[in-house]
C-alpha cells in the first residue's frame, strides 16, 4: 500500500477523486495528510469528512518559498508518506533532496506544449484553441524544479472540436485527467516505474 499526501488550494476535486478510488478498492493507498495553501477551502472538508488529518499552511505567512516549502516537507515527513500527490496546488513548491520522483502532478494539456509558468487551468484550454490544435489532453508528470517540466508519467490525448470552448474542452480534459492521475499512482504503487533521466520506463510487472 502506498502511503499519500496530497496537497491542494481549492475544492479538492482531484482528492474526492482518489478517495473514491481508494474506497472502492481500485487504488491500493491511503492517504496520510492532506495539505492545503489556503485557509477555509473546500478541499480541508473533504478530507476531514474521511477522517484525514489536515494542515493550512498559507504561502502569505512566509518571508519565502524556501521557508514555505521546508514547513509543507516537515509536515508531511511527520507521516509515513511514500509519494506527495499535487492536486490544484497553486504554489511554487521546493522539491527537497529526499522527496525527488516523489512528488507528482497532473496538467490540462499534452506536456511539453501549453506548459510552464502561468499554464494552468482555462489558460490553458485557452491557448490551445487560440494555436488551432487538433488534440490536447493530460500529463501526469513527475515534479522537478521547474513548472511542468518532470519526466512524463503517462499522457491521456483528448480531441479538440471545431466548436468547442474554454469550459467544453476543459471537461473532456478533465474526465482524461481523472482517469489517468490514479493510473499512474497505481503504476507507482506497484513498483512498476522507473525513472532514467528525463524517460519514465513502466515495466510489465513490479520491479
């Protein structure tokens, strides 16, 4: 079983997700301590409503990212926490030396296009029907120093319409994510993954 702490900055609808899966017994985790970078959200709910422990640790409260980031990681290493899982957490976060291809993260759009710093969310449904792609779809990626550049767990594709907007392509990319982020941490938690610098070998059985 892999142990996981997930950290968020909203309602939580990526957590409600692995919950589920967890639950009924298609993921075989559980979910330590979920974290948040704001007060009062949804996503602290949820959680608390399955009997999770929480923390709000607001990136406000801190002179900078390296002292935000070290209070997250010292929160987290007070649980038996094997993978941290990035679930709409909003803000820059320190990769520390104990937690490299230990952290991942799901992104709207087939990496490395429509990455980087301000790429997030209907911006990025946005900048792919202003380019006229044919395809976009998710990245489930592992979190390195730089936004949205890890090596590439698993992509999902998902056609772009000739009428679609912002808000239509986003749920057809969002359904795409949700089927794919518990995927790859089961893939993890089975110890089928492998990392070879920037190339993710995932074997046909454990490792």
């Amino acid at each position: 079983m892999l142990n996981l702490a997930v950290l968020l900055s909203g309602s939580g609808t990526t957590l409600q997700n692995l919950i589920d899966r967890i639950e009924r017994g298609k993921l075989d985790a559980r979910i330590q301590i979920v974290v948040s970078s704001r007060e009062g959200v949804f996503g602290l709910e949820r959680a608390k409503k399955h009997g999770i422990p929480t923390a709000a640790i607001v990136r406000k409260n801190f002179p900078d990212a390296r002292a935000f980031s070290n209070t997250i990681w010292n929160a987290i290493r007070a649980y038996n926490v094997d993978l941290a899982v990035l679930a709409g957490f909003m803000s820059l976060l320190e990769v520390p030396n104990d937690f490299v291809h230990r952290i991942v993260n799901v992104h709207p759009a087939l990496l490395p296009a429509f990455g980087g710093k301000g790429m997030y969310g209907h911006h990025v449904h946005e900048a792919v029907l202003a380019y006229g792609a044919k395809v976009t779809g998710a990245t489930v990626h592992f979190v390195d120093a730089e936004y949205d550049h890890g090596p590439v767990i698993v992509q999902k594709t998902v056609p772009v319409l000739e009428n679609d907007t912002p808000g239509t392509l986003a749920e057809r990319v969002q359904a795409a994510e949700r089927e794919i982020y518990p995927e790859a941490i089961r893939l993890i938690a089975e110890g089928r993954v492998r990392v070879e610098g920037r190339i993710v070998r995932i074997s046909t059985q454990s490792l």
